[in-house]
C-alpha cells in the first residue's frame, strides 16, 4: 500500500475531524481488520469507495433520510474467506443463560480466544461473556455514507460506479447536496 492511505482525508468529507478540538484527528482509510478485505474509513466506518467499486456483486440497501436526504446505504459483501470463524453470539452473566453451541468461556481454544479478541476491546474491568458462539459469516456488513462521494480525491470512474449501481446520483456544491435518479 502506498502512503495514500494513511494520509489525512479531505476536511469536506468530515469537517468536524479537522478540528483542532477533535483528538483523533483528521479521518483516513483505515487497513482492513476483523477479517474484512476491504478499507474502512476512521472517522464513519463506511467502506472505501474504490473498494466497493471494486465488488463484483452487491445491492444498495438505502436507509432513512435521516438527514433529509440520502445520505447512507447498508450493503452486504461476500466475504471472500467463507470458511473463517468469526463471533456468533456470546452470553453474559450465568452459564445457564448459554446459547447451544457456545463454548464456555474457560474453555476458549486460543484460535477462539483470538478471534474474539479481534473483535471485542478488552474490558477494563476484566468482564467477560460466560460462553462465546462461532461460526462462518457469508456477508461483511458494510455501510457507505453518500457523503464520502464529494471526495476531491476520489476517482469520478469510481463514483460513476457506485451511482449506477446504487441507482442516485449526486451533486456537492457550495456546502450543499443534491442527488436524483441516475439516468
Ligand atoms: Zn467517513
């Protein structure tokens, strides 16, 4: 990967991270983690756009226009190690409360322990679920803040993309969005 990815992301895209008050930062595209293949921004969690362009198969799942206008879509990505384990469940408090199939926290191998760990902070105080359920996951959930289009740097191939395939299209111009149907 070359330093492009670890450079600070343009302040359009998230003005609040380019506050000085702001302690972590400008926002950047973060390397994948948790078994994804795919770049997430810092900042919002949504998929690196030339990522998701890069997907041969998905949907958008548009989400409320929370903010007036559609600003986020969900969409599934398969994953492409459909084998891998990852954390189905757990259960907390008593053994009792167990699901079938977890397997009780004292007895976590250290594969699954790691796997757990991977994604879940440990907690200060030491609390941890009594069992832990595995299991393969077909899909990554992703999400993708429409936002992230008004990019500078991004490639408008890339953007042409994800319009089509999402069915809007989007304008960023003076501080202002506008989107309609792609056409
Ligand atoms: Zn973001």
């Amino acid at each position: 990967m070359s330093d492009e990815t670890t450079a600070a992301g343009s302040p359009l895209v998230h003005p609040e991270t380019a506050s000085p008050v702001f302690r972590y930062g400008p926002w950047t595209w973060a390397e994948p983690r948790d078994g994804e293949h795919f770049r997430r921004c810092s900042f919002c969690g949504c998929v690196r756009p030339d990522d998701l362009a890069a997907e041969p198969a998905w949907r958008a799942e548009w989400a409320d226009r929370k903010y007036g206008w559609p600003h986020k879509f969900y969409v599934d990505i398969p994953n492409r190690n459909p084998e891998a384990l990852f954390v189905t469940s757990s259960s907390w408090g008593s053994t009792a409360r167990a699901l079938p199939g977890e397997v009780p926290w004292d007895e976590l191998t250290d594969e699954q322990r790691a796997i757990y760990d991977r994604n879940h902070r440990p907690s200060p105080d030491g609390r941890h679920p009594v069992s832990v359920g595995f299991g393969p996951r077909p899909n990554h959930f992703g999400k993708f803040y429409t936002i992230h289009l008004s990019d500078p740097a991004l490639d408008p191939a890339v953007k042409d993309d994800i319009e089509r395939r999402s069915g809007l299209r989007f304008t960023f111009a003076d501080g202002r969005v506008g989107w309609g149907p792609v056409g």
